[in-house]
C-alpha cells in the first residue's frame, strides 16, 4: 500500500511538473514537430501528428494498397524525398498566418538557400494542435 501510494505520489509530481503529456503547445510548435517528424522518419509517431480525418485516410489507403500486395502502414504516406530532408536540416522559422483558437494556417521557411515553404493546416483536437492534409 506504502509503495502505491509512493508511486500515486511520483506520478501527480510529475503531472505538476510538466513532464506528462502537454496539451498547451500552440499550432507553431505543432508544424515544426509534424515538418521534424516527416523529414527524419519518425514511424508511427508522424500518425498521432495528423488529425483524425486525416488518419482515417492514410488508413484507407494502407488498406487499399495491402490488398493489391503492397505491405505499407498509413505512416508511409508520410514521405519526404532526399533533396528536401538536406533543404530543411537548417533553421526553420514558423509564422502563424491565421488563427482562430480551433483552426491555423502556419508557414514554415528554411534558411536554406533553395528551400520551399511549407503552408500547413492545422485544427484543435483533443486540446492538441494536429495538422490537417485534407481540405
């Protein structure tokens, strides 16, 4: 019982502390994370990055292909080609374009010489910022 309640107490310290999940980032952060997490491959993580329309989608394509013999899970939708993972190694710098405490458009520019930028949509779910690849 001592030791359940020593843990209950590590755990609440913890979640004081900021080290539990944090729902406050704003749509900035959450670009630059979904930008970070396609160009260097995170795995399944890229998917908890989207929201849930746009999950649904990358599942229904995964499916899609696995029935036509192709093994890919929705996260291998999420790609970024060899050029641009070089182009965004560099400084990134987000600019909120708009803003409306349930939907954001976020710019992201490199300092890369030859570096697109990237425009992405974003909505609240959840508490979280999650980008959106559907319109």
């Amino acid at each position: 019982a001592t030791m359940r309640r020593s843990l209950f107490i590590l755990a609440g310290l913890l979640v004081a502390a900021g080290c539990g999940p944090r729902k406050t980032s704003g749509p900035e952060e959450a670009a630059v994370t979904f930008v970070a997490a396609v160009i260097n491959d995170w795995g399944d993580h890229k998917i908890t990055l989207v929201d849930t329309r746009t999950k649904t989608q990358l599942e229904r394509l995964g499916n899609e292909a696995r029935a036509r013999g192709f093994n890919l899970k929705p996260s291998d939708f999420l790609v970024s080609i060899p050029q641009a993972r070089d182009d965004w190694l560099s400084k990134k710098t987000p600019k909120t374009i708009t803003n409306t405490g349930e939907t954001a458009v976020v710019e992201i520019v490199s300092t890369a010489p030859n570096a697109p930028r990237i425009s992405l949509d974003l909505i609240r779910e959840g508490g979280r910022w999650k980008v959106s690849l559907l319109e």
